[in-house]
C-alpha cells in the first residue's frame, strides 16, 4: 500500500478481538468478486492479510468479543483514533458464541479448561463490542455475509446510515418460497431473527439459529407459543436463543428458569 | 539492542515470537500464543447434541468444514450413528473443498508475498494480477463447493449429525466438475510458480503424526500413525498428545515420542506419500518433495501438492456421486443414550481430534478438542533453536523475515486457542 498515492481514499483498518477470523476471511474472499474495493479505500492494518501496519485511520472494522478487562483499553484506542466503528459479525455485535460461557460460573470455565493453571489466564463475562465503546455501525451474522458486506461498505463510504433489514428472516424466506420448517417438525427462530441473510440455513434445511441478533420489536411471546406448539420444552427454546444471543437474554432465562 | 513487532501478521490468529539472544547464544526463544482463550470445551456442556457440529465449527473460520466433520464424528460414535455412504462422499468432497481453499489462502496470499518481496498480496493486485487472479479463481472455485455441499463457504449449516438437511442436485455437481477439470491447468501454473521460489535451506528431522488409512490418502477417520513407527486408534489420542499447559501461552503444548512433533500438510505427505494421487506425485517431482522431506518450510509445498491430491480425487468423488446418483436421503433418526465418542480429521493445519460425553437426554456432559496448531507449537519452537545459531551472522531484519517466514510455514491458526510478535535482540 505504501507506494499507492493515497488520493484522498478513507484509510481502513480492521482489528480481531476473540473470534474465529471467519469475517475477516470473508471479508478477503469478498475481493473475489469486488477486487474494485482495494481502489476505494486504502487499508492500512489488516494482520490477517498484510504485514504493514498503519494508526492513522478513519474507519474500524472489528471483529470479535470483549472477553478481557485487559481488552477494553485496546478497543477504547481504536475508538479514539477512529471516525467511524463497524462491528464485524456476531461476536463482535452481540458477543456471539463466546457468551456461552456467561452461563457457567467464571472460575468453573477456567478450571475446566486450564485445570490447576487456571490463574494464568485472564478473562472475564464476554461482552458485545458495544458493551465498552460506541459503536457506529453493525454487520451482523456469523459468518457475515460478503454482499452485506459489500453494501455497509459502499454506504459508509457515501455517508449513509448501512441498510441493515430491521424485519425477520421469515421475509426472506416466504421470498425463496422454501416451506417453513415448522411445518416439516424442525425449529427455527427466523420468526424473531433479523433478515438480510438469504434466509440461508432454513433454505438449507437447518433452523435459524439466531446468529443476526433479534430484531428491534420481536414477538417473543408469539415465538415461544410457536416453539411449544412444536412440542419444544421451554428448555430447548432458551437453548435455541443462547447460541449466539447469550449476553442478551441470559438475565431474563435466569428469571423464567426460576418460575 | 531492541527491536520489538507487534502481532505476527499474515497467520491467522496472534502470536510472539521472543528471541533473547546474548553474545551469540540464544537465551530465550519461544512462540507465544496469548489470544483470548475462548473455552469452548467449558461452554459446550450442557447442550444438546445437534449443536455441537455447528458451536465448535466456530473454533475456527477457516477450519470449520473440518472442526464440525471431526465434532460430527464424535457425536456419531457416541450416539452409535452411522453415516450413509453417500454421505461419506459428500463429506470428503467439502473436506477437500476446505483443503484447496485453506492451502490456497495459505501459499498464494500469505506465503508467496515473502518471496515476491511484499507486505501483502495486495500489492500484487497491480505487479502480478495474473498470479493473484488465478488464486482469487481457485478460492472461489473451493468456496463454492463449500457452499455447495455444506450450505455456507464458512460455517456449514447443512451439516448434521448422520447426514446432510439439504443435497446438490446431480447438475450443480457435473458443473462443479467442469469446474475442476478446468482447474487442472490452474493447478499446473501453481506448482510452476512454487516450484521457482527459493525455499529456505533448513532441515531438523522431527516426528510426524497422521492420520492413516488403507485404501486412501487420509483425511476423515482412520488410525492416528507417527514416523516414529507408532499406531493408535483415535479413541487412544491422548497417548499421542499428551497436552500440557505453558504459562506464557494460551494454547497447550503437546508431545509424543520427542519433545515435540509436527503435524499439516508436510507430516501427511511424510507419512501417506504413497497414495497421493498420480498428478500429485507429480507435482511433488517438481516441487522436489520426496520423503521424508524434513525442512519445515516445505510445509507450503506439500499443501501445493495437496490441492492438486484434493482437485483429482474432488474428481474422482463427483463421478462416483454421479454414477450412483444422488439419494434423496434425511439424516437418520438418533436414538438418545449416555455415550462417549472421539472424532478425528486431519484439517489443512494437521490432525484434529474432538471427544465427547454425552448423557442420556443427549446433552454434552464432557468434552475436549486438541487443535493442529497447539500440536505444533513445541516443534515450531523447537526448529526456531536450531535456526537462530544458524541464521545470527545475517542482519537483524532477515532474521526477523527468516523467524516470520518459519512461523508462516507452519500455518498457524490461533485463533482457534489463542497478539505480538516480539522479536527481541538483545
């Protein structure tokens, strides 16, 4: 990048906290049909694909979930340095995966994993970037979608607020006429899931698993009628939420568990 | 004298590399992994087993078709599910998707840039379009095939246990066969090109740990063999591992006959040469590997000639998919019990083993999963000290790239446990 003339272009970087680099690497694969973004922007930290590494930016990228007290004073430096702060994918937009481990006590976790060593490793609840720093602009999903992608980014770069759909993934998939999966005995919490996915796991016979976070006005209440209908325990249910909405909702299971 | 870098970059996930160096010895050289750990084999248990394949195929973005194979494996043996053959094709054809996918991001976008003396493939974008666009072609060629047999490129969701929750239609497979014939010569190009790079000059003999099985160059199931002449079934996997926690590392060290061994693409075409196919051995000709090959920085080659193994056998598995043709099969009704089951594959970084208890509603009670690059790890350290007293008459910064480039060889993947590449010169 060094030798390219910068031209104006916003300089772009992207940074990973605990995640599995899946949206990074998505992120790559989208130059495989629009290697054009490499001219709109100029990035300049990117550890994943390159070994320069610039601090003078305007957009961050993050991807991943806060998981460490240590971790909160890299991303309030990124936030410092940077305009505008996307958060790149599940972990990073709602805390993911990584959240299930909320659900446990702390030190149980630790011990499970690093047995009498435990002490040696450093982590605490884990948290949705949002939880530590202000967050401009999301791109949800686990993995994100690469055409989403594309399209925050072209808003972004535009100055507009990204096109994010706010209705349920049921939209998308009544669009790709699949049959619902309720109707063949599977689950699917696409009734209360944010669209902009292509409805891609119903379409391939698994059940929404929530990874695009709840929309803004979910029916819950319909959905749980839904799922029990099903002949699902409300177990299953609080199950089907946790994957990825963890942090979101584990304060009300706890409640309903209780009951 | 100091010289500190932050973060290896080009791998993905994070490490340091520490050289402490005082009139010419080494006093410290280590690869540290100090990633967030993420606990996964904490927070998996109490979940039913239908979610296991598709939590832990988010250990790793890249790696995932494999993670959720070697989970479903586990979760099948535990569950006594048996898999159709049809389903056994249709694994190890995405299988070979996520090798041809994960060796090309490896070789073509973060190893060729050493060589071609840039930071990033990115720049090669305007010096060596040809180049990058033949590795842009092969990604999207593995990445469909991903998404056409497991629903996602990463993060399979058609994945299940006992089978597939959705089939390609025989038209989208003969298209992807088309697809990789005409990769052929994509392939040749690309063994043409590492064939011309001049590879690092450095051989330290280690243990190789594989998978193995008779009739196929293995990569889903089997026994697990070492080149040190050792056998176990994969229920055995700990007698190889053997894992034990480092302090300055978040991923745990593993050894098994020696103070470490290697596992990837090297210590597979080390241990299972012989049934590569053709075309690969081939490519192994001109690549100069002949086992056993024992220079680390070779492991790039080997993955070359892996891809090439993955798009003649991608072949050979399409045609029997098409001869047979493609059964409209559900995935088989499981009948809950208390059981325990290990998995394995071996991944595009090396072998994988997941192992699970489950109770008997089917809830995860139990579970452990060993990843390639913390098996690695004590070998990589282990080559970096017999490295360093040979490289220490050059200057600072060819050190560094030579210790990078060592680091990149082996592939690295923390995010799957594991933020600085230190190198220190004191």
């Amino acid at each position: 990048m060094s030798e390219t003339t910068n031209n104006g272009k916003p300089k772009v970087a992207f940074f990973d906290f605990a995640c599995c680099e899946g949206c990074q690497l998505t992120v790559v694969d989208s130059l495989q049909t629009h290697l054009d973004l490499l001219d709109a922007v100029e990035i300049v930290q990117f550890r994943e694909a390159m070994t320069e590494k610039g601090e003078d930016y305007q957009i961050a990228f993050i991807e991943g979930s806060c998981t460490r007290q240590s971790d909160e004073a890299r991303l309030k430096k990124i936030r410092a340095q940077a305009d505008l702060v996307v958060a790149l994918g599940a972990c990073a937009h709602l805390g993911g995966v990584n959240a299930l481990k909320n659900l446990h006590p702390l030190e149980d976790v630790r011990q499970w994993v690093y047995g009498d060593k435990a002490d040696w490793y450093e982590t605490y609840e884990a948290r949705p970037i949002d939880a530590v720093i202000k967050v401009d602009a999301v791109i949800p999903g686990c993995p994100i979608d690469r055409e989403e992608f594309v399209r925050v980014v072209k808003a972004v770069l535009l100055g507009k607020k990204p096109p994010v759909p706010d209705y349920p993934v049921c939209v998308e998939c009544k669009l790709k006429e699949n049959v619902c999966l309720f109707h063949i005995g599977k689950f699917c919490l696409g009734p209360v899931t944010r669209a902009g996915c292509d409805a891609i796991c119903p379409t391939y016979g698994d059940g929404c698993e929530g990874c695009r976070g709840l929309i803004s006005h979910p029916n819950e209440n319909a959905m749980k009628d839904v799922l029990a209908e099903a002949g699902l325990t409300v177990e299953d249910v609080l199950s089907r939420f946790t994957m990825f909405n963890t942090y979101q909702v584990k304060d009300r299971m706890v409640g309903e568990k209780g009951e | 004298m100091n010289i500190n870098v932050h973060h290896v970059t080009r791998v993905e996930g994070h490490g340091n590399i520490v050289v402490d160096t005082k009139n010419g010895e080494i006093k410290e050289c280590r690869f540290e992994v100090v990633e967030a750990p993420r606990f996964f084999e904490a927070f998996v248990r109490g979940r039913p087993y239908y979610e296991l394949s598709h939590i832990t195929s988010r250990i790793c973005g890249i790696c995932s078709v494999g993670h959720a194979t070697a989970s479903l494996r586990a979760t099948e043996k535990a569950l006594g599910v048996e898999p159709s053959e049809q389903t056994v094709l249709l694994r190890k054809l995405n299988f070979h998707g996520e090798m041809i996918d994960s060796h090309v991001l490896h070789t073509y976008y973060l190893v060729a840039p050493d060589f071609l003396g840039v930071g990033s493939v990115i720049p090669l974008a305007a010096t060596h379009r040809p180049v990058v666009e033949r590795a842009l072609k092969i990604k999207k060629l593995s990445g469909d095939l991903c998404a056409l047999i497991g629903g996602r490129h990463t993060h399979p969701c058609a994945m299940a246990v006992g089978g597939f929750t959705h089939l390609p239609t025989e038209a989208e497979l003969r298209d992807m066969r088309a697809r990789f014939v005409d990769a052929r010569t994509d392939m040749d190009e690309t063994v043409a090109l590492f064939a011309t790079l001049p590879w690092p000059e450095f051989e330290r003999e280690t243990e190789y740990v594989s998978l193995k099985k008779d009739d196929e160059y293995a990569y889903i199931d089997g026994t697990v063999v070492t080149s040190d002449g050792f056998s176990y079934p994969i229920e055995d996997y700990r007698k190889v591992t053997n894992e034990e926690c480092v302090s300055f590392s978040t991923a745990k060290w593993t050894h098994h006959n020696r103070d470490s061994y290697m596992v990837g693409a090297l210590a597979r075409l080390n241990n299972n040469f012989d049934q590569l196919h053709p075309r690969a051995m081939e490519a192994a000709a001109k690549l100069g590997l002949k086992p056993i090959v024992t220079n680390p920085f070779l492991n790039s080659a080997a993955q070359v000639v892996e891809m090439v193994h993955c798009i003649e056998d991608g072949i050979e598995i399409i045609d029997e998919l098409l001869t047979r043709g493609v059964q409209p099969e559900e995935p088989p009704a499981v009948d809950l019990k208390a059981g325990e089951g290990a998995g394995s594959c071996d991944v595009p970084r090396g072998i994988l083993f997941h192992n699970y208890v489950y109770d008997e509603g089917g809830r995860c009670v139990s579970a452990n999963c060993i990843i390639p690059t913390n098996q690695n790890m004590a070998n990589l350290n282990a080559d970096m000290k017999e490295l360093v007293p040979q490289i220490m008459d050059k200057p600072q910064d060819e050190i560094r790239l030579m210790l990078e480039m060592l680091v990149r060889a082996y592939d690295p993947c923390i995010s799957c446990s594991a933020h600085f590449l230190t190198v220190e010169f004191v």
